[in-house]
C-alpha cells in the first residue's frame, strides 16, 4: 500500500509541471492570433461623426467654407470584436457609382479634390475588445479651390489576406461633404434618350416601353433630380407618365436610367418626353437648409416607332378575305355573262339557220306561180295564138321575187 502512494504522488507532479508549461506557451500564441485574425474570424466594428462642437448624432460631416477655410472634426471608432484590432484611418474622394451610390476610392488611390484636403491625426489605431476613441482630423480648404460642391469619405480599414493570397480591404466610413462658397452654377443635361416599345399579342390591349436617358450634372452644385417620363403618339395622343426618382448627382458625374412605361397604345409613332426637375442641395455646418435656387428643370426627347403588329396582321388577312371574296364573285359574274352570250349566240345561230333554209324552199313554187301569173296577155295586147310559138319568158331573179 504505501509503495502504491510513493508511486503515484511523482505522476501527479508531473502531470500538473507539464499543464502549467502548456498554459504558459499557450498564452502568447492566442494573444498573436487575436492581433492578427484569419479570413474566416468574424471582425467587427463601428464607426460615425463624433460629437463634436460642429454637431451632434451626425449621419455625415456636412460643411460649408471659404476658399482657405479650415474646419476640424472628429470620427468615432468602436471595436465590437472579442480580440483587439488594428485599423488604417485614411480619406479619399467619393465619386457615385453606376447605380447611383456615393463610394470613395479604394485605400491607395490617389485623391485629387476633398480626399486630399483631410488631415488624419491618427492614421493607424489599435482598440482592445469593447473599446472606443475618436479620431481627429482637420478639413483644409485650398485658397485657389474652385466654388462648390465636394464629397469625400473618412473611413477606418483593414487588410485581410486570404489562404490563396488575395487581399481584401473591410473598411466602414461616414461620408464627407463640402461647399465651397462662390458663384453657384447649377446645370443638368438630360441625354441619350432612347425609347424601345414593347407590344403584346392581344391586339385590344396595349403595350409598354423602356425608355432610358442619361443624366449629367454639368454644374458645380450637388443636385436631387425628380424625373418624369411622358410617352404618347401623334399630337401627344394617349398620353402616359411614369416618375423616375433618380439619386442625387455630383458636380461632373453621370448616371445612365431606365425606367418602364405600362399602359402605352401603339400609334404607329411613339414620342418619349424626359422632364428632370431638379433641387440644389444645400448643406451648412448647422446641416441641411433649403436651397435658394429656383428648381432647375431639363429636358430631352426621344421617338420611335410602335406599330401594333397584331392588328395589323388581323387587318391584313380580312382585306385578304374580302379582296379574295370581290374576286371571286366578279369571276361567277363574268362566267355567267360569257354562259348567257353563248346562249344568245347559239339561239341567233339557230334563229338564222331556219330562216335561210324556208326561203330556198319556197323559191320553186314563187317561181311557178309569177309564171303562171304571167300567162295572161296584158290587158290591151294582141293575143296570136295560132301558129306562133310561146317565147319563154325569163327567170325572175332573187330580187324580183322578194319583193311585194
């Protein structure tokens, strides 16, 4: 028995050495693996305006400045994470996408505008799990930036490096805009407008249309266009709208739209009118105020054309049917009136023949009675019959016996 507990009690003394070395060399290798997390561990954080004296429960920044203005401010960075991370703070310019989304330039690019005027004080910051700080920076103008409209974006990164070695950029941000004071000159073009119809099989029911169009912001103002599309035919017969809320547009950016008509009557030519009514957006360091300006509208117009197919070909075959129907009975006409002229004809043929054979008929007996007619001396003539032969009296012709 006691040899039993001599033997066991150096077991459990090295068993509780060689958990302890374990704890101990695991600890710097979680501590590393949280500072630098895989593709595939969840990540997260949070980022928005901090509340500084240029405002507070801020969606963006939103600033109004003169050529050589400065303004200072502040973003608000929260690690929502289990681990520590470690974020790059950077700016760059934003610019809108193809559907019409503000976005700014991946970390890297070159900023030209707004991008460039920001100052970050902190560009890498390090947050333990749970915490939180703010991070300055400071908004300069340059003194020969031309008036108007800007936008930017501050954002707070990071890099992760997948397995197949592919980068990807995690950022989340809070959007920058400026005016620059000056002369405002708003200006949209309404462009490339191009309408295509759509008709259906029914011929009693009408069809639709996509029109598209192209908005270009020409001014230097940031603009909130309302836009409506007007179809109708000839003389603007059959009128229909549909509206288009189109996103906002920056100073220098286009956006291509397309946008469904229902309801369109196929009248052979189809006009497509697009109206944008457009309001500057005016934003002071107090926030948004309402603009000014007179409401900006443009135009552009676009037709084609839409030709109800259907009934067309439904016309096309009665016309067919009634031509083919016209035909036809003129042919029975024209078959019947050569059926009566044969019969006419034959009937005279007839009528002719008989008539031809009676009169030589009766020539002979003509013939034998004149002569017996003649036999008679004339009245007032000497009648020497004895002796004297009868001269035979001539035939009388064809003539001489038709007539009375």
């Amino acid at each position: 028995m006691s040899q039993a507990k001599t033997t066991s009690r150096p077991l459990r003394l090295l068993l509780s050495f060689l958990t302890g070395l374990a704890l101990l060399l695991a600890s710097p290798l979680a501590a590393s693996a949280a500072a630098a997390p895989s593709p595939d561990t969840t990540v997260t954080w949070s980022v928005k305006p901090a509340d500084t004296a240029q405002g507070r429960d801020r969606p963006n920044y939103a600033y109004d400045l003169m050529p050589g203005g400065t303004v200072g401010d502040a973003l608000y960075v929260a690690n929502r994470s289990p681990q520590p991370i470690t974020l790059r703070v950077y700016a760059a310019d934003g610019f809108l996408t193809d559907d019409g989304a503000l976005d700014i330039l991946a970390g890297g690019a070159e900023s030209t505008d707004l991008g460039s005027w920001v100052s970050i004080a902190s560009p890498e910051l390090t947050l333990d799990s749970g915490a939180s700080a703010e991070v300055p920076f400071t908004v300069t103008v340059p003194a020969d930036a031309a008036p108007g409209d800007y936008a930017a974006g501050i954002v707070a990164s990071m890099l992760v490096t997948a397995d197949n070695g592919t980068v990807t950029e995690r950022r989340l941000g809070s959007r920058v805009h400026l005016r620059v004071q000056g002369d405002l000159v708003p200006s949209l073009a309404v462009g490339d407008v191009v309408v295509d119809y759509h008709g259906t099989a029914n011929p009693a029911e009408a069809g639709s249309a996509t029109v598209g169009y192209t908005l270009t912001n020409t001014g230097n103002t940031r603009l909130d266009p309302n836009v409506e599309v007007a179809l109708g035919g000839p003389f603007g017969w059959a009128r229909v709208t549909a509206a288009d809320d189109a996103p906002e547009l920056l100073p220098g950016s286009s956006l291509k739209r397309t946008v469904e008509v229902a309801g369109v009557v196929p009248l052979v030519l189809l006009s497509a009118d697009v109206t944008a009514t457009s309001q500057v957006v005016s934003r002071t360091l107090a926030g948004a105020e309402p603009s000014t300006l007179d409401p900006l509208v443009s135009q552009g117009a676009a037709a084609t054309a839409a030709v109800p197919w259907t009934a067309l070909a439904i016309l096309a075959a009665v016309a067919l049917l009634v031509a083919w129907r016209i035909v036809a009975a003129r042919r029975r006409r024209a078959a019947h009136a050569r059926e009566i002229a044969a019969a006419v004809a034959a009937a005279r043929a007839d009528a002719d023949g008989t008539d031809a054979e009676g009169t030589e008929a009766a020539a002979p007996g003509a013939a034998t009675g004149a002569a017996a007619e003649r036999e008679p001396v004339p009245a007032g003539g000497v009648a020497d019959t004895e002796g004297a032969p009868e001269a035979p009296s001539p035939a009388p012709s064809r003539a001489s016996r038709r007539s009375p």
